[in-house]
C-alpha cells in the first residue's frame, strides 16, 4: 500500500507532509509509504494519477477522483486492476485479491 495525501477534498490535509504523517502515524498506526502531498483533479493533478485516473475509471465512468481514499490494486507489472471508492477498506481489498492471484 502507498499514500499519496491530497488536500482538494474539503481541505482534509492542509498540514505540511511531515505534519500529515505524523497524524497519520499517530491517529490511525499507518506504516506504509506516504509520499509528498499531490493532486489528484484537474489541471494540477499528478501524472500518476492521471494515468491511473484513465486506466480505471469510476462505476458512472468518471475518470475524475471523487473523494479521498480512492484506491487503485495495480499489479506487479504495472497494469491497473481496479479502482475502488474510498469507502473500500483494504482488508476488502485483500479478500478480493484471491481473484486475481
């Protein structure tokens, strides 16, 4: 797992990157990479995220990212799985992995 924090989604991260990791480390025990602050929408959004955006696009076929916690399962060569909404805890994610295993 990797975190890519985001503040477009009502200003949930406004802090620095050392500010939202420490949060992050303290609030909810996170231990997987986080990376700098990005975006995810428009003009400014990352390539990462473009690229990610277009390779799995949402259920209603909107490529835009809706809400913080969007997930992407991206295989070890570099294809994009799936998108999932930000509801999807990862323990979902990982019962579901036995599909594509």
């Amino acid at each position: 797992m990797l975190a890519f924090p985001c503040n477009q989604f009502g200003g949930q991260e406004p802090g620095s990157d050392a500010d939202i990791q420490a949060f992050a480390q303290t609030q909810y025990d996170v231990n997987f990479p986080m990376f700098a602050k990005i975006e995810v929408n428009g003009s400014g959004a990352c390539a990462l995220y473009e690229w990610l955006k277009s390779a799995a696009p949402a259920d209603d076929g909107s490529t835009d990212i809706a809400w913080n916690f969007t997930k992407f399962l991206v295989a070890r060569d570099g294809t994009v799985i799936r998108r999932f909404a930000p509801q999807t805890s990862p323990a979902d994610i990982g019962r579901e992995l036995t599909d594509w295993l």
